[in-house]
C-alpha cells in the first residue's frame, strides 16, 4: 500500500475517532465510568399513583384518562434512594398528547414539604433520558418521584390542553457512558416547549450539563480541517477548501437540527388549531387573561376617530410583548421608561398592565402629571397608594394642564 493511500486510511479512522472523542467530551462522561449503568431502579408505571387527576392501572402502565379541575394532572411513587447514586432519569410514555408539557416532581427527606421541579421534553413514545446531575436539588435522600403534566405554558388554554395517555415505565440510573450519551440526545434533538429563546436557540434552552451542539459543531469541523492537513497533506488552496467543506457540513448539520425544532413545535401548533374554523382560532390562546386585557384597551383606544397611539407598560417583558401583539393591528408599541428626550403626542393613550409604576416610580409620576386618568365603569377609583392595583390603568397624555 502507498504512503497516499496510508493517509487516507489513517483519515478514515481518525476523523470519526476524533467525532466520537468530541461526543463524549460534550456529555462530560466520566471515563472511570462503565458502558452501562451498574445499579438500577425501574418503576413500571402501575407504581405511580395519581394525585392529581384521574387514572387507573393496565396491567403494568398506568392510564391517565382525565385531569384536575385546573386541567393539570400528578402521578408519585414513594422511593428511598441516594439522588448522588442515580444521575440519569429514564421515562417511557405512550400516547403523550402535544399540547401538554411534562415535569418531573420529587421531594428530598431534608425537606420533606417542599416540592423540586425539573422542566422535562415532551416524551414522544420511546424511552426519553434526562440528565439530573445538573439539578441543583437533585442531592441527598429522594423520598418521592412523580411526574405533572400541565398544558403548555403561554401556548396552550389549559381547557385545550389534557388528552389521555399511559404512563409505561420509569427508570434511574446510576453514572455510565450509555445514560450520559443518551442524555446528551435529549439535550440536543428532544422536543422542547416554545419560549422566547427558541427563535434563536438550538437544543435545550435551560441550564444543562452538556456542551451546546454549536460549540461541539464548531470544534468538529477544526478538528476535521486539522486531520486533513496533518494526515492528507493538504496545503494551500486545497486546505482552505477542505475547511470551508468541513464548515459547510457542520452549517448544515446545525441547519437540520433547526428544522427539526420547527417541525417539533408545528407538530404542536397543529395538535392545538387542527380541525379548528379560522374564526375561533384567535380565541385559542394561552395567555386568555392578556388577551381580555387587550380587548378592553381597545375598546379604550378605539373609542376615538381614528383611534390614538398606545403605550404599554407591563410587569413583565413577556405581559407587555404579548398584550402588544393582542393589541394588533393599533399603533401599540411597548413602553419601557418615559426618557427626557421622548416625545409623545397629547392623547395618546398610555397602559399600565398588572404594573403600579404609574404612581410608585417618580419618572412615570412626572410623565404622566397632567394626563388624564381612565377608568372602565367596573373599576373603583383608587383613595390611596395601598389599594389593590387594578390589572390596568390607563391615561390620556397630556402635556400640561
């Protein structure tokens, strides 16, 4: 065999050894740890029994037919278990319904009252594995485990969001290079809830303990570039291009994993306004509480013609967001702080959402000094700075008396 085809033998062997090395770099796997978990504790699905909810056993699974009157439902089983012992969670569910979005419930013997919660990936229907070393309260003598399952958060009216399903089975694992790569799978290609972040964000999107997939898309490509001039000789012009090769694979790998969480989250989106006329699908919100507050500023803004600017200021960046989408198609713009330089035309309308900065924040209180307060006729008019706050209060600006 000739020296050439020797060095690409050698790239061969190397370029996937070096990918496989860069996996379990980005699993943090131990290497003293064995292939397969050495200590196990499987649950079968029947061990669970439903707190929250309605549900009875089938053989070995357990069938969660209906939920709570808060439409969530809760399934424990009572364990005695060393959490440093068991670092990856195993579950299997069956029928698992889109629209709702899963937790895992447990609680510690040091404090046996308070309930941990882990946000968990939507199952689909074959076993799903979570990375609990990461869990700060995963720590010390785990008394209980159980899971909650709820409709999506400010995706899914809770109403809209329970379907039966079976609970199969649930496992705990001790450290092992299989649980970690198979964590590692989940924490890149499971399918997670929507959240402000997923316009921008590959894989999970909360605290982990696995390295991100771009960081490891970045670090294969290098090191393929590198094997290929070290092992192949490759210089110059033809080095440059297996770079850009190699980055162009690893762009398209990322791609595909970008569509694979669209193709996740439209499945959902499909679960919840399939079979749905066009004109109720504006009713089917999450967040059915800013949406009734957007109607009433309306009403508000509309009262006059043409109907006048809105400013909204809101408790949080996702109320004020969301209650300026609901406020579309109005001139509505968000309203984070009234600046010396800003320049607001009188009658413009201006809402406080859930928010008392209107008369707790000196700025807002000189801003708004000779505007004129609105009030619905179910509100009551505020004596004093202690009243309850009403979800909204609204003003028309004015610049000066």
């Amino acid at each position: 065999m000739t020296g050439r085809r020797w060095r690409v033998v050698a790239f061969v062997l190397a370029a996937p050894a070096a990918a496989f090395a860069l996996l379990l770099w980005a699993a943090e796997v131990r290497w003293s740890a064995p292939w397969s978990p050495a200590t196990q504790r499987n649950l079968a699905g029947s061990a669970f029994q439903e707190v929250f909810g309605q549900g009875r056993t089938r053989g070995a699974t357990l069938v969660v037919e209906a939920a709570a009157d808060d439409h969530s439902t809760l399934q424990v089983a009572a364990v005695d278990i060393d959490a440093d012992d068991f670092a990856v969670l195993r579950y299997r569910f069956a029928e698992f319904p889109r629209t709702l979005e899963l937790s895992l419930v447990f609680r510690v013997a040091a404090a046996p009252d308070d309930v941990q919660t882990v946000s968990l990936p939507w199952p689909g229907g074959d076993d799903t594995t979570f990375d609990l070393s990461a869990v700060p309260s995963w720590k010390g003598r785990v008394i209980e485990i159980g899971f909650a399952e709820f409709a999506t958060a400010q995706l899914v009216p809770p109403e809209r969001g329970f379907a039966p399903f079976r609970l199969e089975r649930a496992s705990l694992w001790s450290d092992s290079w299989r649980g970690d790569l198979a964590a590692l799978a989940t924490d890149w290609f499971g399918a997670w809830p929507w959240s402000q972040r997923s316009v921008h964000a590959l894989g999970r999107e909360g605290d982990s303990r696995t390295r991100s997939i771009v960081v490891f898309a970045a670090l294969a490509t290098a090191a393929l570039a590198l094997l290929a001039v070290m092992l192949l000789g490759l210089r110059g012009r033809r080095a440059t291009a297996a770079l850009l090769a190699c980055a162009a694979l690893a762009w398209l790998v990322l791609d595909l994993r970008w569509q694979l969480g669209l193709q996740q989250r439209l499945a959902a989106t499909r679960a919840l306004y399939a079979g749905t006329p066009l004109d109720e699908r504006n009713a089917l919100v999450g967040d059915r509480e800013i949406q009734q507050a957007a109607e009433r500023v309306r009403a508000l803004a509309e009262a006059r013609v043409p109907p006048q600017r809105v400013l909204v200021h809101a408790s949080s960046g996702y109320a004020l967001l969301r209650l300026v989408w609901h406020l579309l198609p109005l001139d509505a713009a968000a309203f984070w702080l009234p600046l010396p330089s800003l320049t607001v035309p009188d009658g413009t309308l201006v809402v406080f959402y859930e928010n008392d900065d209107w008369y707790a924040n000196p700025a807002f209180r000189r801003f708004l000094a000779h505007s004129e307060r609105l009030w619905d006729a179910d509100d009551a008019i505020m004596q004093g700075s202690f009243d309850p706050v009403p979800a909204i209060v609204a003003f028309r600006y004015r610049h000066g008396p």
